[in-house]
C-alpha cells in the first residue's frame, strides 16, 4: 500500500527532478520484482521461458504453462 501511496504522491505534487527519479526508482523495483517473481514460479527467466518450452516440448515432457 505504500508503493501507491509513493506514487500517487509523486502524480500529484508539482513536477520537479527529484519525484521523477523516484517513480523511475519505485518503476525499477518494481520490475525487479516481478522478475524475481517470474523466475521462482517458473524456474527460468522471462526471456527464455520460450526456449525452455521448446526444449521440452522436443524431449516429449510438458511445459511451464501445461503444467
């Protein structure tokens, strides 16, 4: 709830260099996040998720999203 609290706050004061860094910094984390998020659910990073798939589709095993 203080992410959104952060960035309402950031939206709604008067523009200046220091809020745009941090909602460039809560962004950052955020993505960071989810990423780190992505990879413990499903054991391979975002970007080769469609490699891994196909590697096991070709050994005759399920995929990630099958499973």
């Amino acid at each position: 709830m203080l992410v959104a609290a952060d960035i309402i706050k950031t939206i709604t004061v008067d523009p200046s260099l220091e809020s745009v860094a941090v909602l460039g910094i809560l962004v950052a984390v955020r993505i960071a996040l989810s990423i780190s998020l992505d990879i413990e659910v499903d054991g391979v990073v975002p970007w080769h998720r469609l490699r891994s798939d196909a590697m096991l589709r070709e050994r005759g095993g399920e995929s990630a999203e099958e499973s």
